[in-house]
C-alpha cells in the first residue's frame, strides 16, 4: 500500500514539475494593433526578445502616418538619437542636408526671405521674431524638468492659458504675428486651441538644439523607408484587419478583427487616440482614460504634394527646406528634385485644415495652384500632378498629432504611459517628450515592449494618478475672435472657455480670397481677464513670467521640443517673477535668444 501511494505521489510531482517546465519554455505571444512606426518599433523589439508576435493594422499598406514627402529632412544622433540609430541597424544611408535648407525661409506676400533677407529687407518683422523667441526661451527655462510639467501652482496655471492669449501679449506686428501664427498651427494647431504649458515644455524640450541639428540630413523616400524595413524584419502582419474589440480575462487576450479572434499573452495598442475609441474594451476603461480618449486635442492637418516639372522657384529665389507664408499658404516643404522634376508638400493646418474639410481634393488643391502661380508665374504651367492625405478625417489615422489642448495637461499628463492590465500603449501621443515626431513614435514602440516584456517577468505598474490640482489655478478663457479674418494671420481672440473647442463663427463673403490672402492684424488690446485670472507673460526684452494665477508646463521645443526624443533638454530653471523689481533685474540680464527650433521630419510628416 505504501509502495503505491509513493508511485501516486511521485506521478503527481513529476506531472507538476513537467507543467511547469512546458510553462516556462512556452513562447510569450503579443498583438500589436496599428502599423505605424510606433507599432512597427514594438513588433520588432519583441520578436527580437523571442516573442511570437502577430501585428494588425486596419489599412491594407503600412507605414500609419508616415507623410507624403518623398524626400525628408531629419535630424542628427543628437536631435533624434532613436531614429539614427535605426537608421544605422537597417543600414539606410542618408544624404548632408545642403547649408541652404539649415534654417526656415518665409514667403511674405509672394516675396521669398531668407532668415538673414528677413533682418535687412524688414527689420522690423526680424526683430519682433526674436523678441517673440526670447520670451518664449524665457517662458520654457521656468520648467524644471519637462517630464515633469505641472510640478508647481505657477507652472500649472500656464497650462490654463491658451498661447494665442500670450502672444496677445506680446503685441507683435501685423507680419511677424501672421508668420508666428503660422509656425505654431503647422508644428502643433490653432495657437488659440493650445496649453501655453503644453507649447513651453516642448520648447523647453528642443533648448539648445539648433536648427543645424534637426536638419542635418535627408531620408530619401522620406519615413515610409524605414517604415518598410521594420515590415521585412517582421513574421506575422495581417493588414486589411481593423480591430473591433479587445477582451482580457486573467489567461490572456482576444483581439477581435471582424468575426475571427487572435489570442495572445499581451496587446499593445499603437493606434491614435480617436481610432481607439472605436474599439471596444472589455473590461472597460475607467472614467479618466475614457475622458481623455474624447477631451484630448489633436492638432489638424491637410498635407498636399504638387508636383512639378521642374523647381518653378529657382527664378525667384533658392527656397530653403521649410518655408512659412504669411498669406494661406500654410507651411511650405520644398523637396529637392528627382528625375529632373521638384515636389512642394504644403501642410494647410489648423483651423484652415478644419475649415477645408467640406471641400474636395481637386478643388483644394486648385486654390492653391492659383496663389502658387501668382508667386511663381510658371507653377500653372510645369505642375504635373498630386496627391492629397487629411490626417485627421482619416476614421483609421484618428488624427493628425497630439496636442494639448488649454487644462489638459493637468488631466491627462502621461496618462498613456502605463499599461492597463494586459494592454500596453504606443504611439507618438504617449511620449512625453516628443509627441508628434518620428522620435516619439519610435520611442514609444520601444517603452511599450519592454512594459510587455516587464509585465510577463510579473512586474506591476501602478495606476496612474491625478496630476494634483493647483487651489490657486483658475482657468482662463481661451481667445478666439474674427474666425475667418484670423485664419492665415493674427488673432483678434475675445475669451471663451479654456477647455471646450472654439467656436467657428459665421463665414464672411469671398471665402478664398479670404482664406488665401488675409489682411490679419494682430490685435493690440489684450484680451479682457476675468477676475483673479493670473496675467500671461508680458512681451518685451525681458519677458514676464506669468503669476501664481495661472501657468503650466508642457511640450518641448520653441515649436517643438523634448530632451531625449528629438532634442536635448538642459536650462537653467527660471522661477516666475512676481515683483517689479524681479521684472526689472531679470530685463537688465536677459538670457541669450535662443531661436525656436522645429522638428522638421516630426509632425505626420
């Protein structure tokens, strides 16, 4: 009897033992949802950890938000070390960017500028630029740490202010507003639907990264090249397979894409906010992530590429690499030539993308053509073709890229960065440093694997918390004035609530000779603030940080800017001045003009 009971027990513990040996040599399994480089990057890394990975995008290429730019300006290992160093893992060369491309151009009523044309031809214009760029310089340095924004009631009250209410301000010249305007709804959105803190904290991001360094080189093909190199690397995609529904239960995942079921160990979810909530969670989001994945803004974009024959501009200027117009032309991406044509990719953004959504492509494209030839008398002639992408009309892209919009920072601030249960998040939204880039969507795919990764080894992420709220922080109103004489150029912004969307108001007559060739003018007054509303920055030599009333911080760079994705991070921190004579002293020792610098490759480009 006792020998039997000893074979029992022994069958029993060699039946455990083998168990848990199948356990541990079984492979780890992970779906990554979305085909982008945020999805790509996570796919790839695990695969390389041993894991057995299936990929689903929705659309039938991959690639995501990779713009149409066939030719694209990146940065160096020190602007964008993730990016150049999967450059060099896949072996993709690239090309020195010519000397002329280093700094942005401006077409000022059909007339090209350089940067040093600026300061000789209007100086005015120059000067009211740098002093936009000091202050904005003066504003990024009171972050301390740009992960970190809303750390103090000061820093948090900027985050309820709108940045089109702080260049109100600054009471810039007619021009110099329109091009600054235009600079900001290209990099981020509307300057009036913007967290002042969100604009600060990415300047403070790209501090002391130059603008030599954000275009250092040339992609040719642009990011759908690298986009490609991450697909050969990879086993499993299916494409053509939006995700309908995700399940967790205490064993796994089951991802649905119509009626078949994928299961795996873990999810990462690598798709822009708007196209998540479209997917159904069981069990559910809770309340804070659900308000984000509606409240959170996302800055618009229609992206055109003409192309021509040749470049129809060489006869009037040698246009550098990224131009601002001040007269709707949005932001101007001018590709080198190929095969003895030229491209232009025009990135109409903002409340002009909003705007355009009633229209069609040829149509579009057509208003553009007509102000193109009365700049370039043979636009009309030598234009071939184009092709037309609007990022955030796309039901599949969700968006076009991430942008804070007035009190939402102190919502939603890194909200994306932790794993819900099974589920990780990637995509260029969930980098805190830098949204909107290729550096970010990279960067993100990375983090995101190894959470997966971190998540099977039995580690737990704690539930994140709410950023604390700061009692002395009121919301101030976010402006928004004359919406059709406002398009292309200044504001003329009258407040309305920070957090909810501006309103559009009712179209005047000749809406694209409007839309196209505004007289904008800034305006002088400053918007009207309600009671204890803390006051924004005032322009001058030295700028004046806001009170303890209101302020917050946020995304890095002068337009863009982060420490470890696309920039650098370093800065004194500049502690808000609250007396005359703090205001006075900091006047008398003004911090050196650092120029915003602006990631060039990075916004769905």
């Amino acid at each position: 009897m006792s020998a039997g009971w000893l074979r029992a027990c022994a069958l029993v513990m060699i039946g455990l033992f083998s168990g848990a040996a199948l356990a541990k040599d079984k492979t780890p399994t992970a779906i990554v949802v979305g085909g982008g480089l945020a999805g790509l990057t996570a796919a790839y890394e695990l695969q390389g950890k041993g894991w057995q990975v299936t990929l689903l995008e929705a659309k039938s290429g991959m690639g995501g938000r990779s713009g149409l730019a066939t030719s694209e300006w990146i940065g160096n290992s020190k602007a964008q070390p993730i990016l150049n160093q999967y450059l060099d893992t896949f072996k993709i060369s690239t090309l020195p960017a010519p000397e002329f491309v280093r700094t942005p151009g401006y077409l000022i009523d059909g007339e090209y500028f350089s940067s040093t044309d600026l300061a000789t031809k209007q100086p005015a214009t120059a000067e009211a630029l740098k002093r936009y760029e000091k202050t904005l310089d003066d504003l990024a340095r009171s972050i301390d740490d740009p992960q970190n924004p809303a750390a103090n009631s000061t820093l948090f009250a900027l985050d309820q202010l709108n940045v089109s209410s702080w260049l109100d301000k600054l009471q810039l010249p007619t021009t110099a507003r329109q091009l600054v305007n235009q600079q900001i709804r290209t990099r981020y959105d509307e300057p009036s639907r913007l967290s002042l803190l969100y604009f600060a904290q990415q300047t403070r991001v790209y501090r002391g990264v130059s603008d030599r360094d954000l275009r250092a080189a040339r992609l040719p093909g642009g990011s759908p090249v690298l986009a490609q190199a991450f697909v050969k690397q990879l086993k499993t995609i299916k494409t053509s397979s939006p995700v309908s529904a995700i399940t967790q239960d205490k064993d796994g995942v089951t991802v649905k894409v119509g009626s078949v079921g994928y299961q795996a160990d873990y999810v990462v979810l690598a798709v822009p906010l708007r196209a998540l909530a479209k997917i159904q969670m069981t069990p559910g989001l809770d309340t804070k992530h659900l308000a984000a994945l509606k409240g959170t803004n996302y800055g618009w974009r229609d992206q055109l590429l003409l192309k021509f024959k040749h470049p129809v501009w060489e006869s009037r200027a040698r246009m550098s690499g990224e131009i601002y117009s001040n007269t709707g032309l949005g932001m101007l991406w001018v590709e080198p030539a190929l095969k003895g044509g030229a491209n232009v990719v025009i990135n109409l953004s903002g409340d002009n993308a909003r705007l355009l959504q009633a229209f069609g492509d040829k149509q579009m494209v057509d208003q553009v053509l007509i102000r193109m030839h009365a700049f370039y008398p043979q636009a009309r002639g030598a234009f071939t073709g184009y092709e037309v992408r609007r990022y955030s009309t796309d039901a599949n892209m969700g968006g076009a890229y991430l942008a804070y919009g007035p009190g939402q920072i102190s919502k939603f601030w890194r909200l994306w960065e932790r794993p819900v249960q099974r589920i990780a998040f990637a995509g260029e939204h969930t980098d805190a440093l830098y949204p909107g880039t290729l550096e970010g969507a990279l960067r993100s795919g990375q983090r995101a694997a190894s959470q997966v990764q971190d998540l099977a080894a039995g580690k737990s992420f704690d539930p994140v918390s709410a950023a604390p709220a700061a009692a002395a922080a009121t919301a101030v109103a976010a402006s928004k004035g004359n919406f059709f004489s406002n398009l292309f150029g200044g504001s003329s912004d009258k407040p309305a609530k920070a957090a909810e969307p501006v309103k559009k108001e009712a179209s005047k007559p000749g809406f694209f000779s409007r839309m196209f060739g505004s007289d904008d003018k800034p305006v002088e007054k400053p918007a009207a603030k309600p009671a204890e509303a803390a006051q924004a920055p005032v322009a001058a030599p030295a700028p004046v940080v806001p009170p303890v009333a209101k302020e917050e911080p946020l995304k890095p760079a002068p337009v863009k800017a982060a420490p470890a994705k696309a920039a650098a991070k370093p800065a004194p921190v500049k502690k808000p001045v609250a007396k005359a004579e703090q205001a006075k002293k900091a006047a008398a020792k003004p911090a050196p003009v650092k120029k915003p610098v602006a990631n060039v490759q990075a916004k769905a480009q």
